[in-house]
C-alpha cells in the first residue's frame, strides 16, 4: 500500500505575514482578487487588515461577502456567478473555514462547470481542472482548510453536510498569520481550538494513520493543550495564538491525507440539523466518541494522553490511560466553557435516530478506527444528549 502527503505549494507563517501577499500576487503574475469573506469579518475590519495591504500595493479586488457560517450551496452558486463577471483571475479568502471552503467550492466549480449543480462535488469528485488559484488567509485556528484537499457544503434541500474530497481544491499559497486571529471571541476561539483537536485526535487514531501522520497530530495534540487556555484568555497573547496557528496547521497537514472519524461524522449532523457551529458540534461529541473508539486504538491513547501533559502515563494500564486521555479532553474543554450536552445546543431528542443514520452514511465514518453502526452511533448521541 503507497501513502499519499498532498500539501499546499507555498505557506507563510508568523505575525505581519500578511505583508508577503503582495510580492507573491506579483511573482504569480495575477491581476485582481476576488476576496471571499464574511460580514462579520468585514464588519470588525478583520478582512481590512488584508483588503488594505491590497490596495496599498495597487492591486484591484472586488468582495463578495455572501457567506454563511455553514456555507450552502447557494453561497456557492451566487459566488461562482460573482466571479464570472468580475474580471478576477484568482480568489483570497479571508475568514475560517467557512470562507475557505466556499472559495474552495467556488473555484471548483468555476473551472469544473460539469459539477455545476455542487451536489456531485460530494465525495471524491471526478474533477478534470484545478481550482481557480487561491491565496487562503485563515482567522481561526481551526479548520486548516488552507492546508487540506476538503471543504464542507451544506446542502439545505437534502438537510445535509456534504463533504467534499478533492486535492483540486487545495489553496496555492497560505498566509498563516496569528495576528489575523486576535479579533476572534472567546467563545469562538475556544471552539475552533477544540476543533483543530479533534482533527488532531480522530487524524492520529483513524485507520488510514501511518508514521509521517502520527508526527504531525501528536505535536499538534501537544501544541494544542499548551496554548489553547491562554489563547481564549488572553486574546492578544501573540505566542499562544501563533502557537495555535500552527497546530491546527500541522493537524490539517495530518488529517487531510489520512481521513478522520464518527466525531466528524456526527457533528456534520448537528450543523446540517440545527446550523450549530462545527468547531462546538465536534468539541461536545469528542470525548463520547473517544471512549466508544477506546478499545480500538491500541495504545495511541497513552501518547494522546501524554501530550495533553498527563504524568506517569507509562505507569499506567491500558484502561487508566485510556481514561486519562479522555479526561484530559473533557477538562480541556470544560476549562475553556464548552457545552458539555447536545440539549445546551438545541438538539432534540426525537432527531436522534435520524441524525444516527444521517451519521452513518457521512462520508467520514468509514475512517473510524472501531467499526461502527447506526445502532452504535445512536447510543453515542444519546449518552451525549443530557
């Protein structure tokens, strides 16, 4: 069996990294940026710190700004037609990976006009171009969609999260800039941390792991729980937030070659049902799903555990370490005021059974380290309702 690393060309890392946009549209030899944003971010002049640089080097762009937190295919659609008549000849996305994933979408379709409807992009889509280039300028330390080959649509007709597999998609260049994520709120801060966790965890423990992998989600695991904490605390804490940047990176170069798990499976659900936030939806599930898939990790936990700063974990059986990574997880979270129940978030409990099956059949679930079943999910999302 051949394992496959597809990364993006060029990033840049580190506080004022923005400022390199310029030289690199220049060397790229492209003319005007259709900057994919969202209101709020616009709103708080987040997206100016990038909009400015453009226009302070003489480079035209136009905005379009019709993002939703979980972007639609219509989000999609609109954008697509936007940059027709635009006369753009690349895309920057500017946000989380909401932003990042409709430009993804966007430029897909722009150069695949054959998946123009956007559902048959669900999958791995047998697309025949490259994406329009994308400049990704992440603002959450989260999603690593500038780095990975996914992006998520939510399909509003079918209800559903569809996820989209394509290296086609992945960004050129990525400008990974902590002081892009200072605005972000507590609450958001602590969710998208949580998410990159996730994606830390599921991508070290998922069947599709292997050696180069396992390097980068354990030090993402172990970034995570050194600057997260300060990062929802102290805001303006430039090292946590660069830290943070940087693991959620590094798990996004992990877990877009490998896959990931029922976490994100079920919590695909939660935002497709009820518009909850994917960083909450996958931070509430993870520490249910990590003891489900416990038996199943041989002994990842232990290191799962001694990343997350657990002591003595070589002291310690199978079953303590086990337990003790799954504490660490749910300390994390609670110190940091994640919901712990699916009804603080508006779930209901006569949604679980279809939410189960939904969950089955995402694209994610077949990545589980432990064989599951609609059965198995649904007793998962009841353990995690009240």
């Amino acid at each position: 069996m051949a394992n496959r690393i597809v990364l993006n060309e060029t990033s840049y890392f580190g506080a004022g990294a923005i400022s390199v946009i310029p030289q690199e549209v220049t060397d790229r030899q492209f003319k005007k940026a259709f900057v994919v944003t969202d209101k709020e971010l616009l709103k708080f002049n987040v997206a100016q710190k990038v909009t400015n640089v453009l226009g302070d080097a003489g480079i035209p762009y136009e905005i379009y700004d019709n993002v939703k937190p979980n972007p639609t295919i219509e989000n999609v659609l609109t954008g697509v037609k936007a940059y027709a008549v635009s006369g753009a000849d690349f895309i920057l996305a500017i946000g989380g990976g909401s932003s990042i994933d409709t430009a993804k979408g966007i430029g897909i379709v722009t150069n695949n006009p054959d998946f123009a409807d956007v559902k048959s992009l669900e999958g791995v889509a047998a697309t025949k171009n490259k994406s329009v280039p994308i400049i990704a300028v992440p603002t959450t330390a989260g999603t690593a969609a500038e780095v990975t080959i996914n992006y998520v649509i939510t399909d509003e007709d079918a209800v559903k999260k569809m996820v989209c597999v394509d290296p086609k998609d992945i960004p050129v260049l990525a400008i990974v800039d902590p002081e892009m994520m200072t605005s972000m709120p507590k609450g958001l801060t602590a969710a998208t941390g949580m998410d990159a966790l996730t994606h830390a965890i599921e991508g070290y423990i998922t069947k599709g792991a292997w050696v180069m992998t396992d390097m980068f989600e354990l030090k993402a695991i172990e970034l995570i729980a050194k600057n997260l904490p300060t990062a929802v605390f102290e805001p303006n804490n430039i090292e946590a937030r660069d830290g943070m940047a940087t693991a959620q990176y590094i798990a996004g170069m992990g877990f877009s070659n490998v896959g990931l798990g029922i976490v994100h499976s079920m919590a695909h659900q939660l935002g497709a049902v009820y518009d909850t936030p994917h960083g909450v939806a996958n931070a509430l599930l993870l520490p249910y799903v990590m003891e489900y898939n416990a038996p199943a990790t041989g002994e990842k936990y232990k290191e799962i555990a001694r990343q997350m700063g657990v002591a003595n974990v070589d002291n310690m059986s199978a079953e303590e370490y086990r337990q003790a990574a799954v504490d660490a997880v749910v300390t994390l979270s609670k110190n940091i005021g994640i919901p712990q129940k699916l009804v603080e978030i508006g779930a209901k409990e006569e949604d679980l059974q279809r939410l189960a099956e939904m969950a089955y059949a995402d694209v994610c679930t077949p990545g589980n380290p432990r064989d599951t079943s609609v059965e198995e999910i649904l007793e998962i999302y009841k353990k995690a309702f009240k």
